[in-house]
C-alpha cells in the first residue's frame, strides 16, 4: 500500500511517521528543512520536493499512489484537494480551508472517490462525537471548547503553534458563525470572552471563533451550536492590540524600494516568535458537551481530552491529537469501514457506530484518550 502525504510539516510529518509503521509512505512539501527533518526521524520514509501549489502536476506526481492525505496550509487546501479528486485518489484532508469542501463533492462522485475533509482534532473529533450522538439522541445543544498552548508561559504571546501562522490569523479575523436558537447567526471573532478553569492548568480564556463549519448545515436541526478556543487569559487583548495596529492589513505598503504587506510582515515574525522549540513541553486541552434527550430522558455528555507531548517520540501533541484522527480517518477508508462516494465532513462518518469506534480506539492505542462522562 503506496500512501502521499501532501504536506511535511508538523502534522504532516506527524502522520508520515504514523502510517510508516506498516504503509510505503512518500512525503510531498516544497521546504527541504521539512522534509530533512523527517528524514532524520524516519529514514525509511521517501521525501520529495514538490512545488504543492502547482495543482497540475497533481495527476503525474500521484498516479503509483493508493491513498493520499493532505495536510498543506487552507489558503491553497481547496485547490489541493480539487486536484487530488481529479486525480482520482481517495483522501482524508486536514487542510482546513474557508471554501465549502461540499462544492467538490459532485467531483468526488464523478472520479469514484471518497474524500473525509475536515478531520483533525476540532473541526474533526468533535464533529465525529455530534455525529456518533446525533445519530443515537435527540440533540438540543452542543459545545467545543479547545486549545493547544505552550506549559511554559513566555511573554508577549503565551502562545506557539503547529500550523502556518496564516491559519491561525485567519481564524482571528474570520467572522464565527453560531447556532442560536435554530438560527445561524455571525459575531467577531475573539468575542465574548469568558475565563474558564480547568483542573490540569488552571484558568484559560475561551472566546468565539468559526470552527463550527460544516455541522451548521448538516447538523442544522440542532438548535444551539458553538466552539470556543482557549488561550491563556490576555491573549485577546494582544491580537486585537495586532489587529488595531494595521499588523494584519493585506494592503501592500511601500518600504525602501519594496512592496511588503503589514500581513506578511508580521506572519514572517510570527513564524518564528510561534514555533514550538524541539521538545518544548506543550499540550491540548478539548472539551465537548452534548446535551439533549434519550428516549425521552434529557442527557449530557462531556468528553474531555487533556493530551501532552510525547517526550519518548519527540512529537507535539497538537500534531498527535490532530494528525491521529486524520490517519485514522484514512484506515476507515482503507479498511472499507466507509466506503460511500463523494465529499463527507467527519459527522456525517461518526453516525457510523464501526467508525466512531475504530477512530476512539485508534487514538487510544496511541496515547490520545477521551474521557467520556454521561449523566
């Protein structure tokens, strides 16, 4: 079994690893740093420097593969995955772009693929636990709180991640999208702040940001629907401070001869000042709560997810608790567990009792466990 992983960087790397234990694994990213990283943790994975942007090499550079994951950043994932459909390989994809992943599915079906998009950590797990719970209740509410940070709090940001800064930026400044009332209704992000306490590390800031995606649609009867990120307390005041100060401005602006954006500028800065250090201690805190009925009896379920990075294999937890479920993800299609055609998010999988299961214990083989609480 040949499996491409489009995508070398922390995740990606993450699950190049994960599906080499048993897979012919082949790494696809432009960065050479990336992909000699990988090298040096896993010989036995292939690396290749591909200008992943360049969709229509997509057909020629995938054809002796079986299966494909994507994990490039969302600016140019809908592209990508475009591409991957057209070139007929089943994907799981964890690119999180802004685009509807459903304007693709009519594609899928033409090319006999199946694509599961969205499925990482949240969007992914939480929409597999809606889905697993929607399909066995009544739902009247549900809520995603979740956040990756640093143990170690260092000024000014209190913060580091796993992705492209780009993404995380655009998650600040992309207006949330909630369900309240049975009604989809917009609010900025970073509203509504809320300080909330955890027991592993305290009191964290929760605040609005657009992760519901694609159970607004396909879980549209539900009449209250929100996610929450967390971060540690003040980190609102600063990116607003960012955002007052033109930092995140697209418009070009004119420097020593040269055309540069405040954007650029400042996720250039941010690639660096967020990037975890090598064995940097950090982890994942996720809580999800389903409230409703159960043959008539009102039910809440709270699934808590508290993950640290593993210092035996030197990875991140965000790139664990992300990368696991999007490999399990692809074992679903692999195995035949889900086999229907076209372009699935993770809930419209999770109803699917064998799925829900298999992802659970994939993860809880790996170290990554749910803690599930019924009343």
């Amino acid at each position: 079994m040949k499996i491409a992983v489009l995508g070398a960087g922390m995740v990606g790397r993450t699950m190049a690893i994960d599906l080499s234990s048993n897979y012919d694994v082949t790494s696809f990213d432009i960065s050479q740093a990336s992909l000699a990283i990988l090298s040096a943790r896993k010989p036995a994975i292939k690396t290749m420097q591909a200008d992943l942007g360049n969709f229509a090499q997509y057909g020629q550079m995938l054809a002796g593969f079986d299966y494909v994951i994507l994990a490039v950043p969302g600016f140019m994932g809908y592209k990508a995955l475009e591409a991957v459909i057209k070139a007929k390989k089943d994907v799981a994809d964890i690119s999180f772009f802004p685009e509807d992943a459903m304007d693709l599915d009519a594609l899928a079906k033409e090319n006999n693929v199946t694509v599961i998009v969205d499925c990482g950590v949240a969007p992914g797990m939480s929409n597999y636990v809606l889905g697993y719970h929607n399909a066995h209740m009544e739902v009247t509410s549900f809520e995603c709180m979740v956040g990756g940070l640093p143990k170690q709090r260092v000024k000014p940001f209190e913060y580091k991640a796993p992705f492209s800064p780009i993404d995380v930026i655009e998650e600040y400044t992309r207006p949330a999208r909630l369900m309240e009332n049975g009604h989809i209704i917009t609010k900025p992000a970073l509203s509504e702040p809320e300080l909330v306490d955890f027991d592993e590390v305290g009191t964290l800031e929760s605040f609005n940001t657009d992760g519901l995606r694609s159970i607004l649609f396909t879980m549209g009867h539900i009449p209250d629907m929100k996610e929450r990120t967390l971060r540690y307390p003040g980190h609102i005041d600063l990116i607003k401070s960012l955002m007052k100060g033109g930092f995140f401005d697209t418009q070009a602006i004119s420097m020593n001869g040269a055309e540069i954006s405040p954007f650029e500028f400042t996720t250039a800065i941010l690639k660096n000042q967020w990037k975890l250090a090598p064995d940097e201690e950090e982890f994942t805190l996720m809580k999800i709560i389903v409230r409703g009925k159960e043959n008539g009896t009102p039910k809440s379920i709270t699934y808590t997810l508290f993950d640290q990075n593993d210092k035996a294999s030197g990875l991140s937890s965000m790139s664990r608790t992300t990368g696991y479920t999007c490999t399990a993800t692809l074992h679903l299609i692999m195995n035949k567990l889900f086999t229907e055609k076209g372009v699935f998010p993770p809930e419209l999988v999770g109803n699917h009792k064998p799925c829900f299961d298999y992802v659970l214990g994939y993860l809880k083989e790996r170290g990554v466990v749910y803690k599930v609480k019924a009343l």
